[in-house]
C-alpha cells in the first residue's frame, strides 16, 4: 500500500505534541503523509502549516471545518481535538471511508457510545482508540507476567489518574480550554482510560469477560477553591466546582474480578497511574514499582521497602516482546509513538486494531456511568455489553502477535 494520507484533527496542547513527537517522526519512516490539518484557532493553525513546511518540506490543507478536511481525499484521520466532538467527527469519518485513531476521554452519553460502536459495525471502518498507556512499559511487562500466570489466578486490580492539574485549570480561565467546563458542571471519572486500558486487557475485558456494574462515589469538590485563595482576583474565585477531588470507582467483572479507579487531579499529589495487580500467587505495586510472588510461603513477610523498585529486576525474563521488538518514540516514554505506530500499522495491513470500538466505548463509557451513580449516592449501576453477547466466544488476544 502506499503511504497513508493522514489528517489531524486538532492542534491544542495534545494536538501540536501529536504532530512534534509522533505523526513527524512517523511521516519520515515513510509510512504515512501528513496532507491536512483542522484547528479552530487561525494562530495554531498557522503554526502547524509552518511546521510541517519546515519539517517535511510539505505544506499541508488547512482547514477550520472537520467535515471539510473529511473531505479532502485522505485515508486516515487522528482525533486531537476537545473530547466534546469526539463521537461526532468520528463517526462522519467512519461513513465516508476514512479509518479513525481517535485519542482519549470520556464520553458524555452511553448513546454516543452506541452511536460509535453501530456506525463502526454498519459502515465495517476501521476505528482504534489511541489509549497509549496500554503501551507502557511496566504495563507490557505486567499483562505478559498475568498471561504466564506468574499472578496466579487474577482476583483485583487498581488503576487511576493522580495528576496535579490545578495550575492548568486555573490557566484555563483564561485561554478557554475545554477542560475546565468539565470541573465547572460534572461530577465524575471524567478521565477513566489511562488506568482502565492496560487493566482490560489484563482482565481479558470483551475477549472472555466483561464489566458488569460499577459503583461510583465523590469527595467534596475544595481543592480548587483552597488553590485560588491565593489569588487577590480571579475570575474563578468564587466559582462553585461541581467536581470531586477523589472519584472512586468499583467495577464488577463477570469473571469475579473487582476493579477499583480513583480520579484525583485538584489536590496536591505526585504523578501516579495506580497501577496494581492482585493475584493469588502475587502481586504490584506501582508507587514502589514492586513485584512479590511468594506461592509457597504464604507466612513469610518480608519488610516491604526491601522490595522497592525490584521489579526492573524481572524485566529480563519478563519484559513484553512487542516493547523489545519495537521502537518506543515520542512523548510518555515512547508510549505515544507505539500506539499511533499500531494504528497505522493495522490500517495499513488491514488487520484489526489491538484497541477496537468495543474496548473504546466501553472505556468511554464509564465516565457518564460513573456521573449516574454519584449523582445516586454511589448506586451500583449496569455496564452495557457493547460486543452484545459476543464477548463469550471472542478469542483473547494473541500474546504472540498482538498486546
């Protein structure tokens, strides 16, 4: 096939790293052009034909309507844009033929998400959602490490996204970044899919197992209101933030695992995703980034800081394949350059994608659930089965072949 012709939705802060760290890079290997560009903001998008002239000796359509870059005779499209328009654009891309990596964020409806996985089913595009985490590196070595059963039997999981975004919501008031009305109006996981991604394929989620209910809960939402105390004037003072500090969220998996995800970005916190596996033979812990298998002695308790850090030690026996075999590049530690590198591998190829519609709008999807159940006390409430049924009979993923 020749090189795609690819189209980038959005040049905001995600979209113009996108286009530095990762699309660039890929676009010099040879595998795709970058021939349009879509960005509401004429100073953004000035700026992105003038960088691609300068890197690529090419200057690319610009446009400030989707559907015109749509348009514009391209064979793929990548979604940078403000989570809002997401569904939407995605699926006026899917029915003109033009295959979708659509990057990260929670819906706002279950509907949309349904909207998504039919226009994908009637139209049969091609559709991956650019989770980059289930590419990290700790991640890959884990999910290889659960498929070899060094867990033991998989009974719990924790993910989450503790990020300090309080300096960049205040920010926010003034350059009108869509994220803030998100803090402003909903109370939710609004950010499930970094800590959700790498977890379903540990759990086999759509491929022999399925989350079947959540419950969800909220803190108070102070952490805003303390941070611009500070500030003498603002037009934030005085705001009320629908938010929580902490979301906490429990899934229920067919395959009698439990999933726990908190959401903590307003409040003093160092960086961290959460991530934990809980086995019957073991377990990790990424705060300390520790492994302790102990199948044979279960009263032997060593002193936890002397496992600190050990699990590099287990990178040599079982570090994933696909991170030894592949080129890690670009932001996240090379996370973002192996999921844009899958997509357009499985456009190219014409396979199917490692994270497909029925993993995107479940992942979605639990953001408007989640709203649901706080705003009912914590209720548990129904996940919907988007593979409708075939979630029993469809094959796990090939560990040799895919992630």
């Amino acid at each position: 096939m020749e090189r795609l012709k690819v189209g980038a939705i959005g040049l905001g802060l995600r979209g113009k790293s996108v286009l530095e760290n990762v699309l660039v890079p890929i676009c010099e290997s040879g595998k795709i052009d970058i021939t349009a560009i879509c960005e509401l903001s004429d100073e953004a998008l000035l700026w992105g034909k003038n960088f691609l002239k300068e890197k690529i000796n090419k200057e690319p359509l610009c446009f400030k309507d989707y559907k015109e870059l749509l348009d514009s005779s391209i064979d793929a499209v990548v979604v940078i844009c403000g989570w809002r328009d997401h569904v939407d654009i995605a699926c006026e891309a899917l029915k003109r033929g033009i295959a979708v990596g659509l990057e990260v964020g929670g819906a706002y409806s279950v509907r949309d998400c349904w909207r998504l996985v039919k226009t994908v089913e009637e139209t049969g595009g091609k559709f991956m959602f650019l989770e980059n985490c289930c590419y990290g590196k700790r991640e890959l070595m884990l999910l290889n490490m659960v498929r070899k059963g060094v867990f033991g039997h998989t009974v719990h999981f924790t993910g989450g996204y503790h990020h300090d975004l309080r300096e960049s919501l205040e920010r926010s008031a003034f350059s009108g970044r869509y994220r803030l009305k998100e803090y402003l109006h909903r109370n939710g996981d609004t950010y499930p899919s970094h800590a959700l991604g790498p977890i379903m394929q540990m759990a086999n989620i759509n491929r022999g197992n399925r989350i079947v209910s959540l419950t969800s809960t909220a803190s108070g939402a102070f952490g805003m209101e303390d941070y611009l105390e500070k500030f003498e004037e603002h037009p934030l003072k005085n705001k009320k933030f629908a938010h929580g500090d902490m979301i906490t969220t429990t899934l229920r998996c067919a395959d009698g695992q439990t999933i726990t995800l908190t959401l903590n970005t307003t409040l003093p916190s160092p960086y961290s995703r959460k991530l934990g596996v809980f086995g019957t033979k073991g377990c990790y812990n990424e705060d300390n980034d520790s492994i302790f298998i102990n199948p044979d002695k279960p009263t032997l308790e060593p002193k936890r800081e002397e496992l600190w850090g050990n699990a590099e030690k287990h990178e040599e026996e079982y570090l994933h394949k696909y991170w030894k075999e592949n080129k890690a590049f670009g932001s996240h530690g090379g996370m973002d350059g192996m999921v844009f590198t899958a997509f357009f591998d499985s456009v190219i190829n014409g396979t199917e994608p490692p994270i497909d519609v029925y993993d995107g709008a479940l992942i979605m999807a639990i953001t408007p659930l989640s709203e649901e159940s706080v705003a009912l006390g914590g209720t548990a409430v129904a996940v919907p089965d988007f593979t409708s049924g075939r979630w029993v009979t469809r094959p796990p993923i090939d560990p040799d072949k895919d992630i």
